[in-house]
C-alpha cells in the first residue's frame, strides 16, 4: 500500500502563550518525514526573529538536508542579531547614534544596502512603510519580548509625529553615517524576514537545492516543489486556530501576511496590534489580515514582508492603491468584521476552507 504525506505550511501562527514555552516547543526540533511513503522530505524548526522558522528541504539525502537547513538557521539567527532593534547589535548600536543627531559613526558595510533599500521601499509606500518610527513602537511597549496592554501619553505621541522621523533623514557618506534627525530609530521588523527569505533562497540554490520552502512567521518563499506537486502553504485564519485557505506556491513565489494576531496586546475591550499607523502614531485599526502574493524575482521575499503592511495600514477603502504603489497585483485583506476582499489575481489563486465567507472583489 502506497501512504504519502501531505502538509501545508501556515502563514502565521497562532498567538504563543510565551516566548518561553514557544523556544521550548520549537528549538532544534528536527522531523524526517520518512515514514510510511518514504518520502524525501527534511524540515527543521527554530525560533528566529521572535517566531517559529522552519526549513523545509525536499529530494536531498537526509544528512546534506541537515547541514543545509543547520547554515540557513545559523544564518538567521546571525541576521537576527545585526539587525535586532533594541537587544546590543548593528542596529541597536546605530540606533544610539541617531538619538544623538548630528553624530556620527562607521557604518557596518552590509549594513549600507539594506538602509538604502528599506528607504527606496519607504518612499514608494509614500511612507506607510516607514522602519524609521521605532520610537513610536517602542512607546507602544512592542519593542520587547514581552509586552503590556499600555496607553501611550498623547503628548508624546504627538512630540513624535511632529518630529516626523523617516528613512530619508539618514545620511551615509562613504565609511561613515549619521542622522538628520534625532527621533530617528531604525526598526526593521517588517522588513528583515523578508530580507532573510532571499538570502536563504539564494544559498540553497548555490549549493543545488532545487527543492525547498522556508518559513519565517507566515513570510514564506518556494524553491521547486514538494515532490510532484507544488508546495501548499495554509492562510491564517486570524481569529480562529488553523487555515482559512489554502495556496499553491510556484517556483521563486513568496507570500506574506501581515496580521493582528500575533503581537498584540487588549485594553477595555480594543485589541492593539504592533502595526503602527505612521500618519497618527496608533496601532492601526479596522484590518485583521492581509495577504500578499509575490511572483518570483530578486527581491521576492523582501516584497512580500513589506508590501502587506501600507495596505493593512489604509484598510479596505484604500488597500488596492496601496497595493498598486507596491507593483503588487495579488493581495487579500480581512477587515475587522471577517470580510474578505480579494484583487482578481489572487482569487484563482485561493481555495477558501470554510463556507458562507464574505467575498468582495477588488479591482
């Protein structure tokens, strides 16, 4: 009798009881799937960038599927440290110059392209997406690991939003950087596991890895497929355990979602999400989930981290636009009554797992 195993990945997780109990249940977990069908398929789970990670390596003998999925993670928890916000790193260390404004400091080279980058990605959003708020996050007690239900003073609030901090008040001259303005604080949370999907995409590849999905909190790219079918990755339902959809992911195609299920915190009876709204300097309202759908390209992962947060920012009334300053043509938004708005594109793309769903079409 032929047995086969058939998973899907979820895009999100549903909120962890504590950071603790997470690491525990997911560090170095290691599952061979070679049972029954004897199927060729290696995954490797780790909590990086405060998620759940999983390598998922297909048709590679076991012990080269477990070296190359050990790097990748190695690597991520590398990325994970030059790029932490708030813990002793690259970052962190930047960060402190820039409070000092007009200091300046060496800049770690490979640190140049991703502050250039993450700025040409900020202005295209017209700076919904906008790395630069990171005291606004901070003040909104997500730039931890752990937070509490917290209202922020209004006052500062608003010192914040009238200094106005954006990617383009930073300056790298040669060797050396420094700020324009001393509200900057670099937050790259919805942007480097994107940045991390690349990398890891390009490594599996040069070493010949044709096979492969990686996993990053709902931030997922596909190499090749899962045997003779494509990968199926699952939608997170944002309010209820498990898949709302499932979708088929093609070679070089990354998917992202954006949601207020995993770092949020409820306050008389509001749920808080560590989305920040940069025009008013609040947790944005009003959107539960977006999903994003990226075609294969060089900066594939990178896209479907960044592209979902203008659109969950704007909500339903103005999540398309957003979308189209972003290029991107496939995209899902749930709104804060479950109502499910989908572009054409990615609407064929899509199996829905439950009946009676709200769908609209967004052109």
């Amino acid at each position: 009798m032929r047995c086969e195993t058939q998973k899907f990945m979820s895009l999100g997780f549903t909120h962890l009881p504590s950071p603790i109990a997470s690491l525990l249940l997911a560090l170095t977990l290691i599952i061979t799937l070679s049972g029954c069908g004897k199927e060729p398929l290696y995954q490797q789970q780790s909590y990086v960038f405060g998620t759940l990670v999983e390598i998922s390596i297909y048709g590679e003998e076991e012990a080269r599927a477990k070296q190359l999925a050990g790097q990748v993670l190695t690597d991520f928890d590398q990325m994970h440290e030059f790029l932490h916000a708030w813990k002793p790193g690259s970052l962190s260390r930047m960060n402190e110059i820039f409070a000092h404004a007009p200091a300046r400091a060496a800049i770690q080279p490979g640190m140049i392209p991703l502050l250039e980058d993450a700025t040409r990605l900020s202005e295209q959003s017209g700076g919904l997406f906008n790395p630069a708020i990171g005291n606004l996050v901070r003040l909104w007690g997500f730039q931890g690991d752990e937070f509490k239900p917290v209202h922020p003073d209004p006052a500062e609030i608003e010192k914040l939003l009238q200094a106005s901090p954006k990617m383009s008040d930073i300056v790298i001259e040669g060797i050396e950087f420094h700020s324009t303005n001393p509200a900057v604080r670099v937050d790259l949370g919805g942007y480097a596991k994107g940045y991390a999907l690349d990398v890891a995409a390009e490594y599996l590849r040069s070493q010949g890895v044709k096979n492969a999905l990686i996993n990053i909190g709902g931030n997922i790219i596909a190499l090749g497929k899962h045997g003779k079918r494509p990968w199926q990755v699952g939608i997170q339902h944002p309010r209820k355990p498990g898949a709302i959809a499932t979708l088929e992911l093609r070679d070089g195609e990354a998917v992202g979602t954006s949601g207020d299920y995993q770092r949020y915190f409820e306050l008389d009876g509001k749920r808080y999400c560590h989305i920040i709204d940069p025009r008013n300097g609040r947790p944005a309202q009003g959107t539960q989930a977006v999903t994003v759908l990226i075609p294969p390209g060089k900066n594939a992962g990178v896209l479907s981290d960044v592209a979902s947060k203008p659109a969950f920012i704007v909500g339903k009334q103005g999540w398309r636009d957003e979308l189209k300053k972003m290029k991107v043509d496939q995209g899902m938004l749930i709104d804060d009554q479950g109502e499910i708005y989908l572009t054409p594109a990615i609407k064929k793309r899509v199996t829905f797992l439950e009946t009676g769903l709200k769908l609209h079409e967004s052109f």
